[in-house]
C-alpha cells in the first residue's frame, strides 16, 4: 500500500474503537448493578401470597394470646383514638383511629376512619386467598 496516512488512519480509528469499547464496558457494569439491585427489591418484596399467609400466622398468634397481651399489642399499634363528643347522627362512637404504622385508607395515609359521613355502612372485612 502506498498511503502515507494509513498509519494515522488506523492509529485514530484504534482511538475511537478503544473510547467505543470504554464506554460498552461502563454501559455494560451499570447495567449489572442495576439488574442486581432490581434482583434485591424483587426477593425483599412481599407478594399477596407472603401477605396472606403473614395474617394467617397473625390470627393463630393472636387468637392463643392471653387478654393482657392482646392488649399490649392494641396500644402498641393505635396511637390514638379520636371518639365525637355528644351522639353522633348515624350512631358511631369513634371517629377516627390513628395507629402507629402507615395505613392508607380512602386517600388518606396513617389515619384510618371508622365512621363514614354519607349512605356508606362501616365494614368489617375478612381477607382470604382467592
């Protein structure tokens, strides 16, 4: 070959593919510790399954605790209620309870509200695998 920049040539293109490859690798070693840490939020994440059988574990406990215990366990997890003054119309005592641990109910974060205001009747619900 009779090119005198040739050397050049291919000194500058060896540049651009090392800065090329460079970059792959950083691109590469990211990806890697984003999957990792994608592959950590999955194994600490409950599911509904672990849920569920967390509050069948729960009722099994809670129904062999003696009544001080379940006791305990009531004022460690409500840490207040608010009851209406005088009677209220629809009959409810209690307005509102606020525990101890983030609950979201209707919109609202760590209050959960017993009586409702409207034709809505308060509801006891029972969860079980479906």
């Amino acid at each position: 070959m009779d090119d005198k920049h040739y050397e050049k040539r291919v000194d500058s293109l060896n540049r651009v593919l090392d800065d090329i490859y460079d970059k792959l690798d950083d691109a590469q070693t990211r990806l890697d510790e984003v999957n990792a840490e994608i592959a950590m939020v999955q194994k600490s994440a409950m599911t509904k399954e672990s849920i569920f059988e967390m509050l069948e574990g729960f009722s099994k406990y809670y129904d062999a605790m003696a009544p001080e215990d379940k006791k305990e366990l009531l004022r460690a997890m409500i840490s207040s209620i608010e009851i209406y003054k005088g009677k209220h119309a629809d009959g409810h005592l209690i307005k509102t309870i606020h525990f101890t641990f983030p609950v979201t109910y209707d919109g609202e974060s760590g209050v959960l509200f017993v009586s409702s205001t409207g034709g809505e009747v308060e509801t006891v619900v029972l969860l079980s695998r479906a």
